[in-house]
C-alpha cells in the first residue's frame, strides 16, 4: 500500500452527529430545544425526515418537519449546515434521540450516493470496479483497477 | 507483485470512506488524494502514507546515493 485516507462526502460536515444543544426562547417566550447536526444536503434530508414520518414542508431558507408530538424546523447556518429547533413536546433527549435517527437515515442516503456517484464517474476518471461487496456492518468495500496513463 | 495500480475503497453506512491505493509508486501517490475527492464527491480529512511508499521512497533514496558514489 502506499496511500491511506479518511474522506468525508461534501453532503456531510465532519462535525459529532449531534452537536451541542441548547435553549431558545422565542419572541412569543415560547422555548425551544436546538440541536445542530452535520447534514447540509437538504434534499437529502428532506428525504430522511419522510422515512421518519414526517410531514415535510420547505420555505426558501428553513425545512419544517411535523409529528403529532411537535415539530422540528430546520435553519441552514454560515457554513450550510443545518441545524434543528424543536418545539412542541420536545425536550433535549427525545430531540437529540430523533437526530441521531435522521443523521442516520441520512447517512444510509448519503452512503447510497457516493456509490452512485463512484460507478458513474469511475471510467471517465478511467477507473473500473473489479469487485463490489457489502459487508455485515452495510458498509461498502470496491476494488477499483486503475488504467495507468489515464488516471492520477 | 503485480505492477497494476488499485485502489481499495470502504464506504461506511455512515458516510464515512476510507481508501487505500495499491501499487502506485513513489510521490505520484499524492495525486490520488484529488482524483479520489473528485470520483467521490468529499474532502479529505486525513491521510498517511502506508508501507509501500516509505519503501518505494527508502529505494529511490538508496539508488540517488549509490550513483553519487559511483
């Protein structure tokens, strides 16, 4: 081997599933629970959010997803990021227990991506795939060959 | 030994990939870390180089010393 690295697909920040949460109190004094994640493709979410249940609505700059027992609406931060601020019966545990169910959800989508990705664009990088396998953990392992002259 | 140039990829269920080049000699290896950003659509957050290029490097360091001293 001469070469080993860790990548992170742009559809994930390499930040905690769950990052720090806080309160929020609101104008109408109504408190929140906010709890910021390492998702920024929003339709990616949109999509992990329906596999929960969730009635998802958009508006230009937030993504609102309701359940009978509360809603969570999502804000894209300075780095396009999303973060969740829940309200309704929500308290942190429950909102950071259902995070973690999205991000992976979300990751499941984000795994199915790369791979789309990869066979798409492997032989226009000349690249082939000489054997695929999922293992018993999901993950994916590929081996590609490398036509030498072409890639690199 | 086989002189093909591979590249051995894990995708994790949560989105996290790892990958390992094979048989690419020397410094070239370096090039990989773009071509595998741009074929996978991420960033890298970490690399290291493995046993066959410190010994690739240790060969080519051997042989730039031995015609110095012929």
């Amino acid at each position: 081997m001469s070469l080993s690295l860790i990548i992170i697909p742009i559809a994930l920040a390499a930040v905690s599933v769950v990052a720090a949460a806080r309160a929020e109190t609101g104008e109408s004094n109504c408190s929140s629970v906010v709890v910021g994640t390492r998702m920024r493709n929003e339709q990616l979410l949109c999509q992990s959010l329906a596999q929960l249940g969730a009635t998802v609505s958009r508006t230009v700059d937030s993504i609102a997803a309701n359940w009978p027992q509360g809603q969570a609406k999502f804000r894209k931060d300075s780095q396009g990021i999303w973060s969740a601020h829940f309200s309704g019966s929500f308290d942190y545990e429950r909102a950071a227990s259902l995070i973690v169910e999205i991000d992976t959800a979300y990751a499941a989508l984000v795994q199915q991506e790369v791979l789309s990705r990869l066979r798409e664009r492997a032989p226009s990088l000349g690249m082939s795939i000489e054997s695929e396998n999922v293992e018993e953990d999901l993950s994916v392992t590929l081996v590609l060959n490398v036509q030498v002259g072409d890639a690199a | 030994m086989t002189d093909r140039e591979q590249v051995f990829l894990r995708v994790g269920r949560d989105g996290a990939i790892s990958a390992e080049t094979k048989g690419v000699k020397g410094p070239k290896c370096l090039d990989y870390v773009a071509l595998l950003e741009d074929l996978l659509g991420g960033q890298t957050i970490d690399s290291s180089f493995t046993s066959e290029y410190l010994e690739t490097a240790a060969q080519t360091f051997g042989q730039a010393a031995d015609e110095l001293h012929n």
